[in-house]
C-alpha cells in the first residue's frame, strides 16, 4: 500500500548556542503521523531558507552542512524502503528508529514457522513427533505464503504487525479460496496459533492478536458402512491395480481395526 512521505528540515530557534547558531532538526512524516530527531548540526540563523530546509551561501560551512542534510535524507530514504518492502507498513517512528540505528532486530511470521518446521522435522526423525502432524503444519505454511501473496502481496510479515483483522483475514482465505469446512479451518488455525504463541514465549511478540479471536469445533457424527456396502466394496470392479490396491488396504484396515497411520508405516 503506497503511503504518503516526506522529510524536511527546520530550525530549533528557542535554543541558541553561545556562538549564535540554532541547532537543525529533521521530521519524517508518514501518513500523517510525525516525529522529530536532531540532525547534530547548527547553522546561522540568518543563513537559513525556511522554504528550502537548507543553508544559504556558497560559504565552506554552508556547503558542507548541506552536504550532511542531503546524506541524511538519502539514507531516511533508503530506509523508508527498505521497510516498506519488508513489512509492507511503515511508520514515522520506524523510519526514524531505522535511521538512527535504533531499530530491533525484528522477527517474521514465515521465518518463525520456517525455523519451529525444521525442528519438527529433527524431532519426527528421532521419533518423537508425528510426521502426520508435520505435514499439516506444512501445510498451512503453504496457505500463509499463498494468503500473503494473494491479500497483502507480500512474502513474509513481521510479527509485530499481526492484528486480530489478520487472523479474521486467514480464516476467510480459508473458507472461500481454500473451500475449508468449520473443522479444517479449526485445525490449519491451530498452528498459526502456535506460532503466535512460540513469538509471546520469545518476547518478540507483546500482545496476542488472538485475544479476541474465536472458532469451535463442530460435532460431527461420523458414519459406517453396512455389511452390505463392504460387500459391495469387496465384490466391485474397479479401473486398475492401484485402486484395487487401495481398497484391499481399506478392507484389511476394516477387518482387523489397524488404523491407517500404521497400514502406511507398514
């Protein structure tokens, strides 16, 4: 979303050095939002265009303070960019925080859910996780990067911008463009809410864009085939091997009460 932005440059008049300059200060505007920092620069009042937000003259001390304003402004600049590009939402603040070297290290939702895949990964390979439960949380990282894509037209979003409109957001996506029931939602949510949950515990999130947020599972009553209908399944024929294949699988799943997970590791 292209925001509005500017920087300008003005003079702090109240306060006045013993040699007579003022010093210069700097504010970034985003938006309508503002904030002030100082340039660490004095110039001669009198030498100053208000219009302009620069030193008059052809002077040593004129040139060289320009020099130094104009720096800065192609490194806010730079800045103002770089954000942009990266969280897709910027702020005066974060511009000036940037700018002045004070910004933290930030943290993104794809790059946490990245890093918590990984591990899981080691742990199903040591045995101590699902691998089901890994692919779902595959998955879901799948429909987040689509999610970002297609709404934000973004690849990665820093945690900090997560809002309870978001997470509305990824369960709409869900339920119109992924065509997910109540149930799926509920569960492709879940480690979305994990990953939330991983950010709080780290401190790199202060507030739970959760709090707010609400799905149920629905009850449902699951049906069984009737003698005649498995009979059906044994005695029909079917396209070719491989789906006869699956039904000899199912039947014997059927019959012995082995669950599917385990006729697979078998």
């Amino acid at each position: 979303m292209k925001s509005t932005f500017s920087v300008i440059y003005y003079l702090k008049r109240q306060v006045v050095k013993k040699d007579g300059t003022v010093p210069v200060m700097g504010r970034i505007t985003v938006d309508g939002s503002q904030t002030q920092f100082s340039c660490k620069l004095t110039v001669d009042p009198k030498l100053w265009d208000t219009k302009g937000g620069r030193v008059t003259g052809r002077s040593t001390a004129a040139l060289e303070a320009n020099r130094m304003l104009d720096k800065m402004r192609v490194r806010i600049n730079r800045h103002y960019q770089e954000i942009m590009e990266r969280d897709n939402f910027v702020t005066a603040e974060k511009v000036k925080n940037a700018f002045l070297g004070l910004e933290h290290r930030y943290h993104t939702l794809m790059q946490v859910f990245r890093q918590h895949n990984e591990d899981y990964e080691k742990q199903v390979e040591a045995g101590m996780k699902a691998k089901g439960t890994l692919e779902k949380y595959r998955i879901v990282y799948k429909h987040l990067q689509e999610f970002l894509d297609i709404r934000y037209h973004v690849k990665d979003i820093a945690l900090k911008e997560l809002t309870p409109a978001f997470i509305s957001d990824f369960e709409m996506f869900l339920r119109t463009d992924k065509h997910c029931c109540t149930n799926t939602v509920w569960l492709y949510v879940c480690p979305l809410r994990t990953m939330v949950f991983i950010a709080i515990n780290n401190e790199w999130l202060t507030r739970d864009p959760f709090r707010e947020y609400e799905i149920k599972k629905e009850e449902t009553t699951r049906s069984f085939l009737t003698k005649d209908e498995i009979r059906l399944l044994m005695e029909g024929k079917l396209k070719n091997a491989k789906q006869e294949l699956y039904r000899d699988l199912y039947l014997f799943c059927a019959f012995t009460g082995l669950s599917f997970a385990d006729m697979r590791n078998l």
